[in-house]
C-alpha cells in the first residue's frame, strides 16, 4: 500500500506540538501509548508545551493500540518522522528519544533496535522487555499480542522474540537507555522484565541505568520520578 500520511493530515496519524515547539528544532521526542492507548488529542498536552518550550518536537504516533512493537507500529512511525523531517528541513543526524510506558515503553526499546533513525536515547516507563514471560501474565493479553503478531511467519515464539527486548540484546544499537519501574506494578513484573533486562544488558556491556519508584504502582513514576523520566530525555538529546 502507498504512503498516504502527508502534513496536511498528519493529525489524523499523529499528535505533534510543531506549532508551539520554538525553533530552530533542537530534536525529536516520541511517546509511545500503553496497551490499549487511543487518544486523540485537539489540544497541546502538557509535555508537548514542556518540551515545545525547550525547543524539542513531541510525536505521539497513533498506533494501534495493541500493536506490541509489531512491523505496523515501526513503519507508521517511520513515516510520520519522514513527514516532519521533509516539512521543516531537518538534518538527518538530529536526536531522537523513544519513550513510552508499559507497552509503550517495550514499543520505545523496539523501535531503537529497527527505527528508520536510531534514536539518541531511549527512556521507558516499567516496560514489557520479557514478552514470552508477558504473553502469560495477565489473562488479557494473549488476545492483544496474536492480534499484533499473527501475520508473522515461524512460530509464536518467533513472534514474541521478533519485539521482546531481552532478545533484542546485542541487537538493540549503542545508544543511552533509561529504565523507570514501579515497584509495586501488579501489571508488569519487574523483577521478570526491567531487573531481568537491564541486569542482560549490563553484562552485554550497554549503558544503562534502572530506577525503581518505590511505593507506587504501574507507570504511576510521581512528581519526583516525572523529574527523572523528563531529565533522561533531555540529557540525551544533549540539553542538560
């Protein structure tokens, strides 16, 4: 099927802060939705005018929301960055952060490894990173991850291999990860998914680092942990 996502549609397919983000643009932000994520937005969001003030690009893809990092989700992102870059003119090298939580921040870890544009910098709030353990973990998940990955050819485990990020190690570039992770997330495992992983790429020789938010539940990181997630962002794309 032809590319047919152009800036005069862009948002339909996307939200993106371009018109209050100051220039000149200094780098790309995108945020990934969590499972089941399928917002529209008619108005700025708050990170958007945070991040527009500092001079950064803020992209929510409007992916499917249970696309798990699936070929679809890759592409359409592509895609809308390929419109933003040609609109204003960007330089090829400029930053790029992969963000999300939950689903979204396995989306952010994926979308490193095959991104058109290897990001700068990738920071994910308790992500799914073990997704043959996560098929299992909760009883509404099958459905949503065969629905994103039932086109693939092999077999399942293929599949869930193809967009886990624990197998993804050695493949995932050499860039900055950050990983957030509630630890009283009844939703995603932390010891099975972040400890696991990040303790993997640490031994894979990756700069990484884990902060576990302490007495707070799924993605719920808090006004301090907010800071943190935000300041991640930021000093990877070089703004300190």
């Amino acid at each position: 099927m032809e590319k047919i996502i152009t800036y005069e549609n862009l948002r339909s397919y996307a939200y993106v802060n371009d018109k209050i983000c100051v220039k000149p643009i200094r780098g790309v932000i995108v945020q990934f939705f969590g499972l089941n994520g399928n917002a529209m937005y008619s108005q700025d969001t708050l990170e958007g005018e945070f991040f527009g003030g500092k001079g950064f690009l803020f992209v929510i893809p409007y992916t499917n929301p249970w696309s798990w990092a699936n070929r679809q989700a890759i592409g359409y992102t592509d895609e809308i960055l390929d419109v933003l870059f040609e609109k204003y003119g960007l330089d090829p090298s400029l930053p790029i952060a992969s963000t999300g939580g939950s689903m979204g921040g396995q989306t952010a870890l994926v979308y490193s490894c095959y991104a058109k544009r290897t990001p700068a910098v990738c920071v994910a709030n308790c992500p799914v990173c073990d997704m043959e353990y996560h098929f299992g973990e909760r009883a509404d998940l099958p459905r949503t991850i065969y629905s994103a990955l039932w086109q693939e050819e092999g077999s399942l485990t293929d599949a869930l291999r193809s967009v886990s990020p624990l197998c993804l190690i050695g493949k995932l570039p050499r860039i900055g990860y950050h990983i957030l992770h509630c630890d009283e997330d009844k939703g995603v495992n932390l010891e099975r998914n972040s400890e696991a992983f990040v303790q993997k790429m640490k031994e894979a020789g990756y700069e990484i680092s884990l902060d576990v938010i302490h007495g707070r539940g799924h993605c719920d990181l808090g006004y301090e942990g907010k800071k943190k997630y935000a300041g991640y962002i930021l000093s990877g794309l070089g703004c300190g």
